[in-house]
C-alpha cells in the first residue's frame, strides 16, 4: 500500500451484474457496494483516460471465475465513502495491469451497518454505462 486518496479523487466501482443498478433511471443499487469480505474493490480514476478505465473494467469482467458482461460503472468521490467512516487504500495490481487499484476498508462488522454504508455510497454514486453495449 502506497500513498494516499484525496477526498475530490474518483473512484469506479465496475459494475458486471445487471442486478447492481436500476435500468430504468441508470441509479446504483446498494448491492454494488456491499463488501463481499472485508474490502471492496474499486479503481482510482487517477492519471487515467475513459478508455484506460473502461479497459481495466473489462478486464475484470472477463476475468472472473464465470466471465461477466460489464454492464458500466458506478463513479463516486472518496469523500463520500470517508462519511461513512470508512478508509479508502490503494492496492495496486500488477497482474491484472490495474495500478489503480484500491481498497474500501474498515467496514462495520453488523451486516445492517454495512449496508447502510453501501446504501448511502449508492445514493451519491453516478452511473456510467458501458460505451460498448447496450445497458
């Protein structure tokens, strides 16, 4: 782990299930950003172009244990995951060619806690659909 994450700094959160965003009005869901263990998985948009992000995105999608279609995004500033008392830290990845990549840590041990953490993420997160398919 190296450095730090500005509160103004962007953060993706890919979004590779149809069930992690409302078709209808483009909103997040909760479900993108309740942790699956103790972090959760986000890319720091820093130093990157939209291609660069959506490129790592891929990547990810494609390499889960079942592939998965990436649908979009959910993009949020750090400052909103710092209101929930949570820490956001970089870890980046090497083998999966994503230097941004960071960790949302120090989620409540409460199941009904954390996702009112990832609800409040949720409702300030912005959506941003995959430029190369349909939503």
């Amino acid at each position: 782990m190296t450095g730090s994450v500005a509160p103004d700094e962007l953060l993706a959160r890919y979004i590779p299930f149809s069930g992690w965003f409302r078709k209808q009005d483009l909103t997040v869901k909760q479900d993108a950003f309740i942790p699956p263990n103790s972090e959760l998985s986000v890319t720091r948009h820093l130093h990157l172009t939209e291609e660069d992000i959506w490129k790592i995105g891929r990547k990810i999608a494609e390499g889960m244990s079942t592939p998965r279609r990436l649908h979009g995004r959910a993009d949020v500033e750090t400052r909103h995951v710092i209101a929930q008392g949570l820490k956001v830290v970089p870890q980046p990845v090497k083998d999966n060619h994503n230097p941004n990549h960071a960790n949302i840590i120090n989620w409540p041990p409460d199941k009904d806690a954390r996702k009112m953490c990832a609800l409040e993420i949720a409702r300030v997160a912005h959506f941003v659909a995959n430029p190369e398919g349909k939503v």
